[in-house]
C-alpha cells in the first residue's frame, strides 16, 4: 500500500570523496515513477549515469556515421490511460496545461533546457519521447576530474502545469542522474550558452511551495480524476501491470570532491 507522500527538493549536500553516496526514494511500480502530477517518468531512471545515447533521425541517413549522443525522457502522459489527451474541451475540470523539464545542477552551477512543453512533442501519442542532444561543454568521458567541470551531477526537473479537478496547480519533480558516460565531441553539438537559462536559488524557485501535491496515481492510490462526461473516460482507467509496487531505494555513488545534487525524496 502507498503512503500519500510529499515530494520535496533535498537542498545542495557536500559529498566527501570516495566515500560519497547518496540514497533516494522515489514511488515506483512496473519500472514507471510517479510523480506530483498527471505525468508518469519511464526512463531515465533515478541515479543513472547518462552520455552516449547515440540516435540517427531516421529522415536524414547521411547522419548515420555521426555521433550524436543523446538523452531521451519518457513520459506518459495520460497517467496510464486515467487522463485524455489534448485538446480539452472548454472547462473540463481536468486539463495538462504544460510540461516542461530541465537538466540542472547546483554542483556546476548549469541550467539547461531541454524541452518548454513536451505536450507539442509527437501529437496522439500518450507517451512523450523529449531527446536533448548533449551540448558541447559535456562532451568528455568518465567523472570530472576538476571541480569547476560541468560534468558530473544533474537533475532531471519535471515542471508540471495543469488543473487537477478545478484547481490549479504547479509542481517540480527533480529525478537526480549523473553525466558520466563518454560524450564524443562533434560539431553539430548546440553551445552550451544557447540552452542555458539562469540558476535560480531554491527559494527562488519556491520548490516548497510549488510541490503542494503529493506523489498521484501510483497503484494503490485512490485518486479520482473528473474528466468531462464524454463517454470515453470516467478519471478511473486502468492501471498498467498489477505486479509489486513500493518504494526504491537507490544509491548513487560520486568519488569526486566538492559534489551537490538537488534530488527529490519520499518523507
């Protein structure tokens, strides 16, 4: 059974070197992460160190020798099936305004866009596949060697707009990975200032505030979406799998000095 509980962002940590390690809980059931809205996280999962991720577009065969790491975020988007997708009709209850997800870190002081609204991303379909190509000051291999490298611990934020039954609301999901894997250099890579956005400080972002909901839909929980009365969803749907369901705990080890994450934890 699942407890109803707040999604919190865990402020900057010192990590001591070699004996780092850091331990989140997160509300997982069937691989997919739940989150303080409508959106379900399939991959990455939490802790994973990223690079690489070599994608060819398929309408462009002549990139087939390049490449071009990136990182994919999964999302579903209908809560498994509970929510339709967009457009709305005018005044339902229910409705995902916007999504948008960023790569940031304290440690490296980087901010990065990776989408402003996953829900323009591959219209009709309830599963969002976002790709962020690695920008140029990433590229590298391994953990970084120096403290002032833009390698090394991320998070994955998952900013949620949306009205939940008449209400308004905003939240933040912070999913922690770590840039460690080979990123090959190449010129088509975007410049890192071209994506970047400023780093707010957390009482800037107001995480407290904005995270005034907490972990949804996960199997077990009794939530009740209202949708409009069309005949197609009733806000219950089906769950995906029934299988074990719980809490992960997961380590994420850094053997680098001077280290900060911002993560989110289950209280």
């Amino acid at each position: 059974m699942f407890s109803r509980s707040r999604a919190i962002a865990l402020l900057p940590l010192l990590l001591t070197p070699c004996l780092a390690q850091l331990n989140f809980n997160f509300t997982i059931a069937n691989g997919q992460i739940y989150t303080p809205g409508f959106a379900i996280l399939n991959a990455p999962q939490p802790g994973t160190p990223l690079g690489g991720g070599m994608f060819t577009p398929f309408f462009n065969r002549t990139l087939a020798n390049t490449h071009v790491d990136q990182m994919e975020v999964s999302l579903d988007v209908t809560t498994n099936g509970r929510m339709p997708l967009p457009p709305y009709p005018s005044g339902s209850p229910s409705a995902i305004h916007n999504i948008s997800i960023f790569l940031s870190s304290y440690n490296t002081g980087r901010n990065f866009t990776i989408t402003n609204d996953a829900m323009v991303q591959e219209p009709g379909s309830t599963v969002k596949h976002v790709r962020f190509t690695w920008p140029d000051c990433l590229v590298g291999d391994g953990q970084p060697t120096t403290l002032d490298s833009p390698r090394g611990v991320y998070n994955i934020s998952i900013r949620q707009n949306f009205r939940l039954n008449g209400e308004n609301h905003y939240t933040i999901f912070d999913v922690p990975i770590s840039v460690t894997n080979s990123i090959s250099a190449n010129g088509a890579r975007p410049a890192c200032d071209s994506i970047a956005n400023p780093m707010l400080a957390p009482e800037e972002v107001d995480v407290v505030g904005a995270n005034n909901l907490p972990v949804m839909f996960a199997p077990g929980d009794a939530s009740v979406i209202r949708t409009p009365a069309d005949g197609k969803a009733d806000g219950l749907g089906p769950l995906k799998g029934s299988g074990a369901s719980g809490r992960m705990s997961g380590a994420l080890g850094m053997g680098w000095l001077g280290a900060t994450v911002l993560g989110a934890v289950l209280l």
